[in-house]
C-alpha cells in the first residue's frame, strides 16, 4: 500500500469482526459475514462465498488475487474462472493433512488449473506433494528473524519438576490426540515430568476428556 498499490481484503469474518493486527490505513477490509469461521463450511456457505468472491472480483478487477490456504483459495480459484484474473494461492501445511479430508485433497488436485503459482512455507511442505502440484509451487519461508540469546534447558537438570511446553491450536492438524497417548505412555516412568499444553480451539473439549480418561491434569 505504501508502494502505491490499492490493497483490498476479503474475509468470511462476521462484520463486527475487528483485524487481530493493524492494518494500514490505505488497506481496505470487506468481511463477507458467511458461514462460521472457526467450523468447516457446509455446502450452500461455500456456493454463497464463491458468488460473493466472484462478484467482488468482477467489481474490483484486480491485477492479482492472493488466497491463504485452501478454504479461501480453492473457491477463490473457481470464483475467478474465466475473469482472466490470476490467483497466487499460499499453502501452508504438509499434504498429510487433507489424508482425512478426500474434498480438499481433490481440490487441491485441481488448483494448478486455477492458479499460477502456489507458495509453501519450506521445503519440507513442498516434497510433501505431489510432482503436478509441486511444479506450481514457490518456497518463501518466514522472514523473521529472531536473535536467541538463551536456550531451553532440554535435560533440565537439578530441578526438582521439569516441563514439556506445547503451544498451538487445538485442532486437529497439530495432532495432540498423538502427544497426549506418547506422554501418557511415559508419564509414569517419569514422574516428574509434566506436559502443559497452552492453547484453545474447538478440540478443546474432546482433548479435555481424553486427558480426564488417561488420569492426566487440565488443558492450561
């Protein structure tokens, strides 16, 4: 925007919906107010964001689109068909998430069809694909930097209690239903160890009950 490009933002946020950082000022935010963003869409809330794309694109006639991740940039992509508009679409996770879900995989099959490049977060996301979605795609890794100037303490040694610290969203692509069975496995071979997961999300509550039924403490 500083540049002097027109930059416009659509979301399926509910309208009242406030943006998590700034924006600049030059920056536009439209929120479309379809569907639920924290569920999975349901049909008629994906056909009504395609419309609602489609015809904000047809308005806007943008140089290029950009969609982050699949549940924008696969209706983004279709939305656009035959606009003439190109679309860089950004995946950020490995190909082992859509093995449980068949119609993001089958889109994804699609996307090089509908894009003209996709962009992956490292290498690692890249090899995870197939050798027709990887021809698409372009590695651009985080570009912060950050300067370490301590360590963690992996042996923790000396201390009487020692911590295992995970961070994320509770849903189902961090896999803690994994971590959970691995530490339960050990804990009491290692008494004092502790697991503490700092993080919320709509596996909370079945997360919850899984550490209730292995006779573990609270989600922090």
């Amino acid at each position: 925007a500083r540049r002097g490009h027109y930059v416009f933002v659509l979301s399926y946020d509910q309208p009242d919906q406030e943006s998590f950082y700034p924006l600049d000022g030059a920056v536009s935010w439209s929120r479309l107010g379809i569907g639920a963003v924290n569920q999975r869409a349901t049909v008629p809330a994906t056909l009504a964001r395609m419309r609602a794309l489609r015809r904000y694109a047809l308005a806007l006639k943008p140089d290029i689109a950009v969609g982050f991740m699949i549940s924008m940039y696969a209706p983004l992509g279709l939305a656009l068909a035959g606009t003439g508009i190109p679309l860089i679409a950004s995946e950020h996770t490995v190909r082992a998430r859509f093995a449980e879900r068949p119609w993001e995989r089958f889109f994804l099959g699609l996307m090089p069809y509908f894009t003209r490049a996709i962009t992956v977060v490292s290498e690692d996301v890249l090899e995870s694909h197939p050798a027709h979605i990887r021809r698409l795609m372009t590695v651009i890794p985080n570009p912060v930097q950050v300067s370490v100037s301590q360590r963690a303490d992996c042996a923790a040694k000396g201390k009487a209690r020692k911590r295992l610290l995970s961070v994320g969203r509770l849903t189902a692509s961090k896999d803690y239903v994994t971590l959970l069975e691995a530490f339960a496995a050990i804990a009491e071979r290692f008494p004092d160890w502790d697991l503490r997961i700092v993080g919320d999300g709509h596996e909370r509550p079945s997360l919850q009950a899984s550490i209730s039924a292995k006779g573990l403490t609270q989600i922090g």
